[in-house]
C-alpha cells in the first residue's frame, strides 16, 4: 500500500477537521481599497478571483482549506470615539453584507455549532471580531450592540491605550485595567463575546485572567521567549492558560516572530526618530524606508513561525494553541506563508517534525471552537 506523504496528510486532514484562524484584516484592506461605505466596499473587489495586492480571496481560501475565519472588523485608535463608532458598525456590515455577497463560499457563523455546521456544508464559517476597545466608545451599551451584531470577540486595545487598558504598544497609563476595565471584561463574560489579549500590555494580561471567568484568547500573538517584541505573550501568561482555559493563536507577522526582522525594525525605528519624525506612523515609515540607505529588510521563514507554535505548545499546552495569520493586515509574510493558500506548509512541516495529526488537529481549530462554545457556557450561566 502507498504511504501518505506528509503534504497528502496534511492537506487530508484540514480537508476533514476545520482550520480555524484568529485574524483576517480583509474587511479593512476592502475599505481602503473603496472607501468607507460597506456597499462600496464589498462591491469594489471580485473575491472569486485574485485581487492584485490582497493576500485573501475565495480561491486562496478553499486551497488553504480555510474552514472558519474570524474576520477582524478593525478600525484605527487614531480615529476620534465618535468616529471609531461609527467606523466599527459600517465594518460590521461589510462582513455581513461579504457572506451575502458569496452565499455558496462564507457561511455566517455566531456560534461553534454554526461554524462547524457552514464547515460541514462546504463553506468558509465566518465570524467577526472587533480589533480594539476604542470602537466602543467607552459604553458597554455600544459593546452589547456589537455582540447583538454577531461580533463574538473584542481586542481590549489596539497599538495605543483606551481610557481604561494599556496597549503593549504605548506608554503605561493604568497599570494594566482600570475598574471600569474591569467592568468591560466581565460584561464580556456576560454576553458571550470573547476578550481578546493581543495587543494589551502584559499587565492588562495579568489584570483580565485576574477578572474573567471565560476562557481568553490572544488571536494574533506570538511567543515574547522567541522573539522580544512588546506584541508577543510573555511565558509566565502562556504558563497561564491551562488554568484559564484560554488559547493562544500564533500569528504569522514578521516583525512578531523573526528577531532578524525585529532587529531590522528596531534599526529603522532609531533612524526615523533621530530624524526628527513619528516612526509610529505607517505613513512617515514608509516614505522614510523610500529613501533609507541602510540595510535591507530580512525575510521572516516557516521554520520562524515553527520555532513560536512550538515554543507555545511546549509552555502553555497542545490544549492551548492555536492560529492566527493576520493576513491582510501586515504588507509581508514569512516566506512559504505569503498567502491564506498555504496553511497545509505549516501543517506539512509540524508532520513531518513529528506532530500527531490529533495535535495538528488541535492546533488547527479544535482548540479555538473549545473556547468559543466555553464563552457561550459562562454567558448562559
């Protein structure tokens, strides 16, 4: 009998178990691509064919064996609360006006059961996350809304601080949550919707396990043991799943999970600043890195992104991993990732390393549909 190679195993396997990932920015990069207004937006891109720029569409898809994606419905920090409002409810409506948009490929799913089921029935489960406590305007009235919505989680931070949570990406306000950050994470527990700790200071970390009486997830982090950047999970954190329950989505973004890249970044940060300008601000980064003479960017690889899946199983548990791409939310991916069609590299590689298939399983969305329907346990009391 024919042995199976490894890429006939991996591609069987998310062929029959769903791949669920974390964090997709589609909806955004359509946004940019047409402007603000949803129609516009879902109506500017054929996703049934490649999109010139964009790392996802529904032939990519379905050869990634893509089973269920959160699609982030991101908006920036930058924007005013009013304005972060506003912004938020009209992502929302993209999302929900894509799956109306392609019936026959995105399922919408609000529920576990609903993403396995659009899975069963030969479509792509799609579910929406909020990137960043700022879209709710500092009202738990908004946050209920968006959960009425279908969005199943909420990013407490993105690059910078709310009111009420420190980012890792800016300087410490709070000390981690405020009461009334307390207050958002417990609502959350209320309602079913998932708090999301990607983004947040590790004393936000501490200060939500501390609070929450749900399982959490980090939809788009990587190991900071790995690789030192402020966006990764420290291990005393990931040491702190098992008892939590929550899971950690490793994400593919270069400057998270290569420290040459890291390195790199750190280089172009200091010639920005000594230059007078905001390196924090993409624009100015860019037409910066146009004119810098100095060395070029390394590449992120697979074996990169296998070092932090590892490194997380190894500290937090095979029951407390899982994957989060962020494509379409970064300009570059490791090389061998570039794309949502090469989800079955990765599985290939962890194969062929000696991963069961029942832990690639895991890995894959077994693990993440847990912590969903755990969220929907607590919220039903």
């Amino acid at each position: 009998m024919e042995t199976l190679t490894a890429h006939d195993r991996a591609e069987a396997l998310l062929a029959a178990n769903p791949l669920v990932d974390g964090h997709n920015d589609l909806p955004w990069a359509l946004r940019k691509l047409a402007g603000p207004d949803p129609s516009a937006a879902v109506g500017g891109a054929d996703l049934t064919h490649d999109v010139p720029g964009l790392h996802t569409d529904i032939p990519r898809l379905r050869q990634g064996h893509v089973g269920a994606q959160f699609w982030s419905v991101y908006v920036p920090s930058t924007l005013s609360p009013v304005d972060a409002v506003t912004s938020v409810f009209e992502q929302v409506e993209l999302v929900h006006q894509l799956t109306e948009r392609y019936p026959d490929d995105l399922g919408l799913a609000l529920t576990a059961d609903a993403a396995e089921a659009a899975f069963a029935a030969g479509k792509v489960a799609s579910l929406l996350g909020a990137e960043g406590g700022h879209s709710i305007g500092n009202s738990l009235g908004t946050l209920r809304a968006l959960r009425r919505l279908g969005v199943r989680y909420m990013t407490l931070t993105h690059n910078d601080n709310t009111d009420w949570a420190d980012s890792a990406t800016d300087e410490p306000v709070h000390g981690g949550l405020t009461d009334f950050g307390r207050d958002v994470v417990r609502e959350m527990n209320r309602i079913g919707m998932l708090v999301d700790l990607s983004h947040v200071a590790p004393s936000t970390m501490r200060d939500a396990l501390a609070t929450t009486s749900a399982p959490v997830m980090f939809t788009h982090s990587s190991s900071r043991a790995v690789t030192d950047h402020p966006r990764n999970v420290p291990d005393d954190v990931l040491a702190a799943l098992p008892a939590n329950g929550g899971v950690c989505m490793v994400t593919f973004v270069p400057y998270f999970v290569s420290a040459a890249v890291q390195g790199w970044a750190s280089q172009v940060q200091d010639a920005i600043t000594a230059s007078g300008r905001d390196g924090k601000d993409g624009g100015v980064r860019d037409e910066f890195l146009a004119t810098w003479d100095g060395p070029p960017r390394p590449e992120a690889t697979l074996d990169d992104v296998i070092a932090h899946v590892e490194h997380v199983r190894e500290v937090a548990g095979i029951d407390h991993i899982g994957i989060g791409g962020d494509y379409d939310g970064v300009d570059r991916l490791p090389v061998g990732l570039q794309d949502v069609s090469r989800y079955p590299v990765l599985f290939t590689a962890l194969l062929e390393r000696g991963w069961s298939e029942q832990d690639c399983i895991k890995l894959a969305g077994r693990n993440a549909l847990r912590v969903l329907r755990a969220s929907d346990d607590v919220a039903a009391g």
